[in-house]
C-alpha cells in the first residue's frame, strides 16, 4: 500500500480516482434540449403516455364544451 502526505498527516493512497460528492454544475445545454424533447428525461413511454393523456383531455373537454353550447341554444330557443 502507498503511503503519502495531507495536511501533514500520513494517509494511504488509493489507486482509484475519487469523485467529488458534489453534483456537477448544471448544463445550459442539456437543460434546454430537456425543454425542447422530454423524452430526454422521462423516456418514451412517459412521452407517449402524456401525449395520449393530453388528446383525451382535449377530447372530453371538446363535448364538455358542445353539451353546454347545445344547452344555451335550447335555452335560447326557450325564450321564443
């Protein structure tokens, strides 16, 4: 085992790099093709799967928003 020197005192020496434990400096650039294409993140099935979620949202507010249209006009022909 190799032997060296820190802060005046004997410490062994690994025969390994050692990382820093911080978390490196976040990427401006990675940040903002994350932004652009999530599928960085989340892969594509998470992708696909809020893809999917959003249409059938769309959807059901598309007939939320043709029942209440259809009840103001059979209000609107009440007055008649």
């Amino acid at each position: 085992m190799r032997k060296g020197f820190e802060n005046g005192a004997l410490v062994p020496v690994g025969t390994f790099k050692i990382n820093s434990s911080w978390p490196s400096m976040p990427n401006e650039d990675r940040q903002r093709a994350e932004r652009v294409a999530p599928v960085l993140v989340y892969g594509q099935g998470e992708a696909m799967q809020n893809t999917y979620e959003k249409a059938i949202e769309k959807q059901e507010t598309d007939k939320r928003v043709a029942g209440m249209r259809d009840l103001m006009n059979r209000m609107a022909n009440l007055d008649r």
